[in-house]
C-alpha cells in the first residue's frame, strides 16, 4: 500500500500519543509496530494509537496490534485505539475486537 505515515509521536508524563496517517498491510504494518513498540518499551502506563488518519488496514495490522496488547499488558501498559473510523472500523467491527485495545463507541 502507499501513504503511510507512522506520525508523530506526543509524548506528556506517562503517556504517550501515536498519529499514524494512511494505509497499512503486510508489506509496512512492521513501521508501525517499532512505533506502538518503541512506546510501550519506554516505560509510559499509556500509550494511545490515534487511528482518525489511517484508512485502511489488513489482517497483519490486527495480528500486529494484539500482539502488542499482550507486549502492553505484560508491561503494566494500556494500550488504546482511538477515533477508529471508515474501514477500520468495520474491519475490527467485522472481526469483533473491542475492549481492551478498542471501545467501540457505536450502541449496542
């Protein structure tokens, strides 16, 4: 895929806010891996992954964000997904991944 961009990363005390833009798959989901890993392993309680900029996501990119759940939780870490919109979020809706990673906002 083309247009990824693992963003910027705001960092504030214990938390810390990722901004990745674009489409991730199996060929770059690994950029933004390093990125949510790298956080974690810094020592932050938070880490946010700001999804309102990412278009489009595959499998490996739900393979890669459970793993780094697990990697999070083992670290006494929160890892959360916000602003999850447009494919995304039917994706994660579709597969049916919600809290911890993501609270899906929608009703019901």
């Amino acid at each position: 895929m083309t247009g990824q961009n693992t963003g910027a990363l705001s960092l504030s005390g214990d938390v810390a806010v990722l901004h990745p833009s674009g489409e991730f798959d199996m060929a770059n989901e690994q950029e933004l891996s390093i990125a949510i890993h790298h956080a974690v392993i810094s020592g932050h309680r938070l880490v946010v992954v700001d999804f309102g900029e990412v278009t489009f996501i595959d499998a490996s990119v739900i393979r890669m964000l459970l793993h780094s759940l697990r990697l999070a939780e083992s670290r006494g870490c929160v890892l959360n997904l916000v602003n999850v919109t447009a494919l995304p979020e039917l994706i994660l809706r579709a597969l049916q991944i919600g809290p911890p990673i993501w609270d899906d906002p929608s009703p019901g």
